[in-house]
C-alpha cells in the first residue's frame, strides 16, 4: 500500500520567518491603532499610558510563574476529572467492541486488512477525545465566571495569563490522560486483532524518498515546448501519477540524496515501489508488467542496469538489489556482482553512494504498456522500526490536534460563553478539518487534482459573467477593459479568501492515519515537524488574544 | 375522584395500570427467537403475529443485520444525508483508487440501504467489474470479483424475496468468470482458489456455496434458486422477460459445455455436458408453461401436440389468438430452435470428434506439424460437413461459420507451406459452400486467424 499524497518535508525557517512577519505586521498595526486612539482621547499622557501598559504585557510574560501555573494546571485536572469526563471510555470500549460492524470481512487482503484496523482504531481516538476537551475548554472558563469561582483565583497574586496557561494545561493533562489509555486499549486491540499471519504488516517502514523528474520517449529532459519533461496521463481524473511508455527511451529518475551504505539493514539497499500499470494491449495477461532499476552516481556518471521486475500493482514491490542480482557460478555457490554497462564490476558502497547521491532509473520494459508513478511510490526502505513507534507518533499527531482545540477552546472563554465559545471551536474545527481542501481549491489557480488543468473564472464578478454568457471554464474570457476592472475585484476577494483560508488552521494534516496504517514510520520533517509548528504558530497568538481578552473582562458580567 | 383519599386515587390508578397491561400484552408482546435471525413463527402478541402473516417485518425481508437496524435508528432522520455522503465519499475513493477504503464505505452503505436493490447491483457489479479490471495481477482481479460476488451473496441474505440478487450472483459466477479476457485462469482459480494462505485446500467456501467443482454448475444452482423464488413468492423480477430469466439454468449448461470445448476437452465429459443441455434446454425448460394473452404455453411441442394446435389454429381467424402463432413468438426471443438443435447437434459423437478435430488441427499447426494439420483439418471439416447436412439449421449460426472459415484459413495456409498452394473454389473439398458463400466475413475471420496464429 503505498501513500495517495506527496509527503513533502517542512522548511521551518521560511516558515517560522513569515510567521513572525505576519505577527509583527498584525501586531504594529494593532499597537498603532491603539496608540492612535490613546492619543486622541488622553493625548501624550495617554500614549504614555499606552506605553506603560505595553510594558506590563512583557513584564508579565516574562515574570511567568512556573509554580502558580503548576498549582491551576493540577486544579483544573482535579475539576475536569470530576466532571464525568471518564464516561468517554465506556463509549470507547463499546466502540471497540463492536469494531466488527464497521469493519469488512475478516478474510481480506492481508495489507488492507491491517490498513482498516489501524485506520478504524486511530480515527475512533480522534473522535472520541476531540469532543471531551472541545466541551471541557470551551466551558471551563465561563462556568467558573458564571460561579464566580475565578474570583477568588484573580484576587490571589496571579496574572491573567497564567489563569490561561493553568487552565490549558490542566484540560491537556486530562486530554493526555484520556490519550494514553485510549491508545494504549487500541493498540493491544489491534495486535489481538490483526492475524498471526498478517503481523508482518504491522511495521513502520522508513523510507527516503527522492526528487523525481522523467525523461520523455525519446529520453530528452525536455518535451517539444521546453518545458520539463513529464509523464504521460493515460486519463486517470486525478493526475497524481505519471506514466513512462515501455520500451521507450522514457525513464522515471529519482535523485535521493544523502544516503550512505551505513545506513542501510546489513548493507542491503532495498528499494520498495508502489507503481501502477496501464495496459494498452492484453499482453502476456498471465504476467504482470516488467520494469526496470539503473542505479547511476550523478557525479562519476556510474550507471548500473539491474535485473528487472515485475510491477505487482496496488502492492509493495520489495526489491533487494544485491539478492536479486545475485548469480550463481559454475559451482552452485551464489555471488552478487553489480556490474555496470561496460561490464566492469561495481562496489555499491564505494562506486554508486560514497558520494551521498543516488540516481534511480525506472523504466517499463513491456511493449505498448506503462508504469505509473509519482515521487512516493519508490523508496529506499531503511531498517524498520516498531509498529508501536509510528503508532505512539500518530497519536502524537492527535496530541498536538487536541492542543490547539484546548488552546482555542479556553481562548474563546475567555470572551465568551459557554454555548458560544464551543460553537466558535467547532466551527473553527469543522472548517479547518473538512473546508480546507475547497479553500485550497478555490484560491488555486490549477486544479488541485490535475496541476495541468488551469481554474479559470473562480471570482464572484468572474463567474457571474461566465454562467448567463455560457463561457466554460476551459476558455479565457475577452480581454476588454470590464474584464479586467472585473478580475482585479475578484483578485481581491480570492486574495481576502486566501487570507481567511490561514485564518483556520488545517486540521486534516494532524490525522497521520495514512502514515500508520500503510505501516509507514510518521516522518519528522513531513509531518511531525510541520504539525508542532502548525500548534506553536496559531497557539501564541491564540494564548496572546486570550490574555488580552480576560485581562480587559469585566468579571462581574456573566 | 375528588373525594376519593390519597390512598384510595392510587389504588385506581394502579388497577387502571394492571387492567391496561392485559391488551397490552396481548398485543405488543415481542415474538420469540427462531433460526437465523428470525422469529419464530405464530410467536409474539397480535400485533407480532399481523406483522408476520402480512410480512411487514424487516425479518420479512430476509435476515437482519441488528447493525443496520441500530445504524438507521441513532441516524434519526438523517439517514439520506449520511448516504449520500457516502456514496460521493466511495466514488472519490475510487478515483483515487483507494480500495481498502472504498470496500470499507461500501459496507457503511450497505448498513444503511440494505434493501434497496439497486445498492447491491451497482456495487456488487462495481466490485467485480470496475474495481477488478484496475488490478494488473490476475489473481488480484480474481479477488475482487470473487469480491462482488460475496457482495451479491450478502445482499441476498438481507433480500431472500429478491430474485435478481439470486441472477446477479449466477451471472457473475458464470459470464465473469468464464467469459472475460481472464477467463482460462478465472476457471482455474474457482476450481483451485489462489490465496493459498486463506484457503490452504483451494476452496473458497463463500463463494462455492453449492460445491460444484465450475463456475457455470455453481452459477446454474443460482439460476435455479432464482427461478425457485420467483415462483415461491410470487415476486417478479425487472431485469429481463420472464422466458429469458427462466431459461439461465439450461443456458448454464450450454455455456458449461461451450467452455469444455474452449478449453479442448471434447471427450465423453464434453458430449456429456450437451446431453445435459438438451435435456435441460427441451424437456425442462421447453415444457414450462409461460402466460401469455391466450393463456399458457410452452415451447417444445411433440408432433402430436404440433398437428392438434395447427387445427385448433386453423379455427382462429384472428393471427394474434392462434397458439402455434404466440410459441413461434417466444421461440423466436430466446432462440429456442437454434439452441435445441445446437445442443442436440453437439451432444452427437461425430460432431465432438468433428471439433477434436479442428482442435488438434490448430495445434498441431502451432507445432509447425503442418502434415498432421492438414490432414487432422480435413478429417474435421469432412465430419463437420456431414453433421451440418443432418442439421442444416446450424449452417446460418455465427458460431459455426466463424469456427468453420478459420478452421479452412489454418487448412489452407497448411496447403500454401506444404504444397505451396491452396485449393481454388473450383475444386471440392470440406464445406465448399460454408467458404464461398460467407466470403465477406473473410476480412474479419483472417484476423482472428492472425489472433490465433500469434497465441
């Protein structure tokens, strides 16, 4: 099984450098603001009041008491787990124990087998824990104003923001809690569950993907409009992999950098591919597809044709590159021997990954046919680790979900009520989990399934023109000076669309389900990384809001 | 009641109570369990026993799923919006072949439509057809088609009153499997399934439910529990006339022994298998009576029968009131003639020595043995010629046409290597008038010798 998306590694210094742009931009023109209309209601003094107060806000963040945020984080687990949250594990364990309903039949494929437990128990988790600390965030805080049982918590020597961040963490204490056991039952559940025959399955490859580009059928790098060579579709509606023709010079090429043989099981280098075959003709129907690997050194220009394979589609092709290119000599006795195409013999180490990169030729070898791929769908698989790595890393993932809920939860009670700050929560949540991808659409100019399809009349005015006037999406519209007074307007609605689509924080990257449950090891710099940067980048200002909010409440409204 | 104590309003109202639980019982009380899910009949207050007697139950309808009960109600009313969603969620998932998930959203659809037929059609048919053609490993192929007929079979458990899931099932079995481009190793599989891991003996028992050893016998027990349900509850079927959906039992034959000789078995097995056809096709099929305006008839007439009905006939000046005139019309829909007289033809010694023949012939020459090609060909179509004069009828079938000009195409292209020429159509040989008069299917019939010459 391999994965439907490009995993790309997260670069978190242009990252957390336009992150800090927005929030110093959002924050000047906020203290401007503020400074402008202290000015006209005090004058000098009220800038200069304006200044004072500025500097309690660092003052207090600074003077940050670990032992006071301590003292509310353990008083607010006590009164979360007092308030029946606990009741969340019965429904778990009825859940699980009718599992059986949701589930096909036990006698599946072995891979989708296990792909349709582990995806079943991680989904559950995230359903089941969301909904507890959703409704204990966002009600902790109103209820304790509507008691007036945070009076006597203001009146104590504590600043507002510790008020927040006890209360954050006391909700992700409870929320941890529930994790942990919850994770720790699904997981025996799954280990009980899956066969003893299938428990190979359950693993965490770890791979090292490569930069993949292609040849045309010609091998030129570029096609006859110069541009970068590309695939071809053969008219799948989603066009995440491209094809190479067989027989052809057409070639997929993966450049994997910084591999070295230390790295690899018992110095195996191991390739596992996921392509897909497209037949133009039956063919030999009794045999699958073949293709082909040439290993070539980018720098020395090595090149080192191994013996081919057959594409086994919609499964994991394991290729073991010295087994398979083992030969047996005149005695019997097996010896590999990599030789390159002028049939001198090669040492893996030193002649193809001494320099750190490794190119891998893919060609398809059956006549008339093609072999489908995109950048994932070829590895090279270092040693596994444990089936309980990528699934306690999954849960992580959920982990760092239910932080930003708790982190928004408290924030918008701080402001509001009960009712009102869970409906503002769940919004946030339920767009941010099923609205993204129609964001993404709408304020991409390509069409997200098939990059080579351009989007066309997506503004408003735009496309209030196109439907009475019956101009498709596939053509341009007249270029007349109405035209463009029309797309400037809608360039700036798409632009304020895009702006709101970074307002809600994407919820579906927090679910690594498919990292787990194709028994893939949840990578740091593709998902990890850019989660826990995700959380820090929208809780601080969240958590800086939330401060600000409750510092200027009038406690006495209810 | 006003002046009735405190005391006493509670005694009457507890008495209310107990005098209100005796119609109570006797009307709602539940039925008791019987066998596979059901009630158990005449069990249970009036209102159970109405429920049964006018089959308003879901039990009714076949076997519950308490899954798909329990679904439906905590939907409460949202059960189309929940659907719906799941059907757009199994399309993408499709696109995207994502086939772990999809066969996961089949089966919440399923909870929460299990009698709605058209469910179980399309995705039993999108299992075993759409999803089966994008795997490249045959096995793999065989898998999920295998899979849409679970499908087919778990819809029929929920359905027992729907015929066509009882048709789709034996269809399945037989057209999938024995007709597609996989066809030899899709019957090689039924008989020895190719997940050894699951079923070490080779037998998968969800699909050969019935434990015959072929596709089509299985698909034939099908048909028949088909045609059983039709008549036991009286339930029609909308998926085609009823002469056609009732002749599948014997078309299953027909189309066992077709697929022997496909596979060039044409000994006593093969002449066997279209004994059993005729059979079938004319003393059990042929004698059902069908309703038509007029009344009931039936297809296969004895001359006694054919002499008396021809008077009757006679009498009748309207056409569309004459008897004879309304059998030759269902005939004519199924074909009836042609298939009698093919299965009578082909169950006759000579004409299965006549196809080893031809058989043996094409292998032979794909040996490069052209000596034994040609004279195994000549052997053949001079058999062949002889059956044809016993049932001219068969000279006009498609089959028998195409089986002869090719079988004279690798006859001649023999002659053409051997004796560096082929016989011109002034001389004699085999089927002369077959090969002259059907010259303009020559272009078609040299490709599929082409198609052959390249196996």
């Amino acid at each position: 099984m391999s994965l439907s998306f490009d995993p790309k590694p997260f670069d978190i210094v242009a990252g957390f450098t336009q992150w800090g742009v927005v929030c110093l931009v959002v924050a000047g023109i906020g203290w401007a603001v503020a400074a402008l209309l202290m000015f006209l209601q005090g004058g000098a003094p009220g800038l200069a009041r304006l200044v004072d107060q500025t500097l309690d806000v660092f003052r207090d963040f600074v003077q940050t008491s670990p032992r006071r945020v301590w003292a509310l984080t353990v008083h607010t687990f006590r009164e979360a787990s007092r308030r029946r949250v606990l009741w969340v594990f019965a429904v778990f364990a009825v859940l699980f124990m009718f599992a059986g309903w949701f589930m096909p039949e036990m006698k599946q494929d072995p891979e989708m087998a296990v792909k349709n437990y582990v995806s079943f128990v991680l989904r559950t988790i995230s359903w089941l824990t969301v909904p507890v600390v959703l409704l204990l965030a966002c009600w902790g805080l109103p209820e304790d104003i509507r008691a007036r049982s945070l009076h006597t918590v203001v009146t104590k020597p504590v600043r507002r923001h510790e008020i927040i961040l006890g209360r954050i963490f006391g909700f992700l204490g409870i929320g941890l809690a529930i994790l942990v056991i919850v994770g720790a039952v699904g997981h025996i559940w799954i280990l009980r569950q899956v066969p003893a025959g299938y428990s190979a399955n359950l693993a965490a490859r770890v791979p090292v993907f490569g930069e993949l580009r292609y040849l045309t059928r010609e091998g030129a790098t570029e096609d006859e409009n110069s541009n970068q060579a590309t695939g071809v579709n053969v008219g799948d509606e989603v066009m995440f992999r491209q094809f190479v023709e067989g027989n052809t010079k057409a070639r997929a090429i993966w450049r994997v950098k910084g591999i070295n043989i230390n790295q690899l099981a018992s110095g195996q280098l191991i390739f596992e591919s996921a392509f897909q075959s497209f037949r133009t003709h039956k063919g030999k129907i009794d045999q699958e597809l073949l293709g082909q690997y040439t290993l070539v050194n980018p720098k020395s220009g090595v090149r080192v044709p191994l013996q081919p394979f057959f594409n086994r589609e919609f499964r994991r092709n394991t290729y073991n590159v010295l087994d398979r290119n083992a030969r047996k000599n005149a005695a019997g006795d097996s010896s590999v021997e990599l030789k390159d195409e002028q049939g001198r013999v090669i040492d893996l180490g030193k002649d193809l990954l001494s320099d750190g990169e490794l190119d891998v030729e893919v060609a398809c070898l059956s006549p008339g046919q093609f072999l489908g791929m995109a950048r994932p769908d070829l590895f090279i698989r270092l040693p596994d680790r444990s089936f309980f790595t990528s699934y306690s890393k999954g849960l992580f993932s959920i982990f760092l979900m239910l932080t930003m809920i708790v982190v928004l939860g408290v924030t918008s009670g701080c402001f509001l009520k009960g009712p009102v700050a869970t409906m503002l929560t769940l919004f946030v949540f339920l767009v941010g989990r099923w609205a993204h991808a129609f964001f993404e659409q709408i304020t991409s100019d390509k069409f997200v399934d098939n990059p080579k399809i351009q989007m066309r009349g997506r503004g408003l005015f735009e496309s209030l023109y196109r439907l009475p006037t019956h101009i498709s999406p596939q053509i341009d519209v007249e270029d007349t000076t109405t035209q463009r007074i029309i797309k400037a307007v809608d360039n700036v609605e798409l632009n304020a669309l895009w702006g709101v689509k970074h307002l809600f924080p994407d919820f579906t990257q927090f679910d690594t389900t498919p990292y787990v449950a194709n028994s893939f090891d949840v990578p740091w710099a593709e998902a990890l990384l850019p989660n826990l940067a995700t959380t820090i980048g929208f809780c601080v200002p969240w958590i800086i809001v939330g401060y600000f909010a409750l510092k200027s409440r009038e406690l006495e409204a209810k | 009641m006003n002046n009735l104590t405190s005391f006493q309003r509670k005694l009457v109202y507890i008495t209310g109570i107990l005098i209100l639980l005796i119609p109570i019982t006797w009307l709602g009380m539940p039925p008791e369990p019987g066998a596979d899910n059901r009630v158990k009949p005449g069990s249970g207050g009036k209102l159970s026993q109405l429920r049964q007697s006018e089959e308003l139950g879901e039990t009714s309808l076949g076997n519950v799923d308490p899954t798909s009960s329990t679904m439906n109600l905590l939907l409460l009313g949202f059960r189309g919006i929940a659907t719906s969603s799941l059907w757009m969620e199994a399309q993408d998932q499709q696109k995207r072949k994502e086939w772990a998930e999809l066969d996961s959203t089949i089966k919440s659809i399923v909870l929460l439509q299990p009698h709605f037929l058209k469910v179980w059609h399309f995705q039993g048919w999108n299992l075993a057809y759409n999803v089966s053609a994008e795997w490249d490993a045959v096995a793999d192929r065989y898998y999920w088609v295998k899979r849409g007929v679970k499908f087919y079979i778990e819809g029929k458990d929920r359905n027992e009153k729907f015929p066509e899931l009882y048709w789709f099932t034996g269809d399945t079995l037989g057209k999938k499997i024995g007709r597609a481009d996989e066809w030899k190793e899709f019957r090689q599989f039924f008989r020895s399934d190719p997940d050894k891991e699951q079923y070490p003996n080779g037998i998968d028992p969800d699909v050969k439910q019935y434990g015959k050893e072929d596709n089509y016998l299985e698909a034939r027990e099908w048909f028949l529990k088909a045609n059983e349900v039709v008549q036991t509850y009286k339930n029609r079927q909308h998926i085609m006339a009823e002469p056609l959906f009732r002749f599948y039992p014997a078309r299953a034959l027909i189309d066992y022994a077709m697929a022997l000789q496909r596979e060039g078995k044409f000994g006593e097995e093969s002449r066997a298998s279209w004994e059993d056809a005729f059979h079938e096709w004319a003393e059990v099929y042929g004698r059902q009576e069908f309703e038509c305006p007029i009344g009931t008839i039936h297809m296969e007439l004895q001359e006694d029968e054919v002499a008396e009905w021809q008077a009757k006939d006679a009498e009748e000046p309207q056409e569309v009131r004459r008897y004879l005139n309304w059998v030759a019309r269902y005939q004519d829909m199924c074909n009836y003639r042609y298939w009698r007289s093919r299965c009578k033809i082909e169950g006759e010694r000579d004409m299965a020595d006549a196809h080893r023949d031809l058989f043996d012939g094409e292998e032979a020459y794909r040996k490069a043995d052209f000596d034994t090609a040609i004279e195994t060909y000549k052997r053949g179509l001079t058999k062949y010629e002889a059956m044809l004069k016993l049932y001219p009828d068969l000279k006009d079938d498609d089959n028998t046409i195409e089986e002869i000009m090719v079988a004279q195409l690798f006859w001649r292209d023999c002659l053409r290597i051997v004796e560096g020429a082929e016989p011109s159509d002034d001389e004699d040989f085999p089927l002369k008038d077959v090969w002259i008069s059907h010259q303009n299917r020559k272009p078609q019939m040299v490709e599929e010798f082409q198609r052959r010459q390249r196996r």
